[in-house]
C-alpha cells in the first residue's frame, strides 16, 4: 500500500484472470503526485497489452505540477498524443496490425478537488456515507443504446455487440475524452477498475468491499470473490482513500 504524506493512502493490484493467456491490462499508483489510472488493452484486438501499458508509461513520466487544473490539462495532452501514435503509428506496422488500443480511466487530486478523466468503459466509483456512485459512464455500444433508444440495461445488453467501445485511445485518429470534476469529501474512498472486475461484482458487494478498513483489504475482498467465479477477463483495480 502507497501512502502519500498527509494526503491519500492507494493500493493496486491485477491478474490475467482464469481464462486469458495474456494480462492486456495496466494501472498507475502515484499517491504523491494525487494521480492514478487504469488502462484495458483491447481484447481481440493485436498489441492491447502494449497500449495499455504506453498509457501508464507516458502517465508515468508527466512533470508534477501542483496546480489541479494544470495537472488535468497536462494528462488530456497526453492521453490524446498516446492516441495519435497508437492510431497512427503502430497500426501500420507489420508487428502490430489492425488496431491498438485501451480504454483508460485518470483520477487526479488535490486537497478536496478531483477530476476523473475517462474514455472507454473502465469504471471510477466513489464510496461516501456508505453509499455507492458511479462517477463514470460507459462509452460503449450497450450504454449508447440505452441513452439514444431508452431501453433497459439488460435489453441494451441482449444486443451482440453490446460490449463494444465507442471510445478508446488509440481507435480512432482523434480522441474525446470526458471530464467530470469534484468535491472531495474526508473519508472518500474510489476504485478505478477494469470491467473484468466489476463485471464480477454487483453494487453490494462493491460497497461491502468498500466499507473495509484499509485499500489492501478492498482489493482482497473485491479479487477474492471475482476469482471464486469464472473471471474470463483480465481484472484490475486501484483503491484511493482519503
């Protein structure tokens, strides 16, 4: 478990799951910068692996700058540079045909301000006053559906290609990202998460998890019980406590 002075305490873990091959996912722990993320690596798709951990690397080596506002632009900047040459640069290779990318999911802090920089359908959930919000919302075909046709989760669900993205870094050669800012509250807890993780889980198990003492035992509690089941997919989480 990282613990910034003063500031957030944070713990990360991930696993290939039981079903793949490979782990195509990715996540940054900084809690003295108040930065970190989670990054997906396309499944079915060449090189997802390699997006998503171009992603944290490029995440990674960001200067710090104290000011919120700075820091937010500083990482929109780079997500979409990471995106021009996953869109246009390792596409074309012989190594890496067709495309190469990776949702991603940022959350910056700073004293009792936030912003959560999303694209794709990797998840940023807050657990305050012992209730449970999701503060992202899906890019992906099953969350258009339910906005665009007004359907119900599970109908939008049933369509086949429900899971697909409508956002990504790297899917395409220009990258909108969504920005939502925040108040920080003392006690707040997130969790950035891949969906092989919160597909597992339904909201009451994430909230008992999120209820526990420490980051640690989140993720050992939220990790426990998605490997009891199938876990097909790769699972990633990173837990911030304020």
């Amino acid at each position: 478990m990282n613990q910034a002075p003063g500031s957030w305490c944070s713990a990360a873990r991930t696993d290939p799951g039981k079903t793949r091959a490979r782990n195509e996912d990715a996540f940054l722990d900084c809690p003295q910068q108040g930065m970190w993320a989670v990054a997906d690596g396309m499944g079915g798709h060449s090189g997802g692996d390699i997006a998503s951990q171009l992603i944290v690397a490029n995440l990674t080596e960001l200067p710090f700058y104290q000011n919120l506002d700075q820091r937010s632009k500083a990482v929109r900047q780079c997500l979409r540079w990471t995106n021009r040459r996953l869109s246009q640069e390792l596409t074309v290779t012989d190594d890496h045909p067709g495309i190469t990318g990776s949702t991603v999911v940022a959350l910056l802090l700073e004293g009792n301000r936030g912003v959560c920089i999303w694209a794709g359908d990797s998840r940023c959930y807050l657990w305050r006053g012992r209730r449970l919000y999701q503060l992202t919302k899906d890019h992906s075909l099953q969350q258009q559906l339910m906005d665009t046709q007004q359907i119900s989760r599970d109908e939008a669900g049933a369509h086949p290609a429900a899971k697909a993205l409508t956002r990504a870094v790297g899917a395409a050669p220009e990258l909108t990202l969504e920005l939502l800012a925040l108040d920080v509250h003392p006690g707040d807890t997130f969790l950035l998460c891949s969906d092989g993780l919160y597909q597992g889980l339904g909201a009451q198990a994430l909230g008992n998890a999120l209820g526990l003492a420490s980051p640690c035992k989140v993720l050992e509690d939220l990790f426990d019980v998605v490997l009891r089941g199938p876990a097909r997919d790769n699972l990633t989480a990173v837990v911030i406590r304020a």
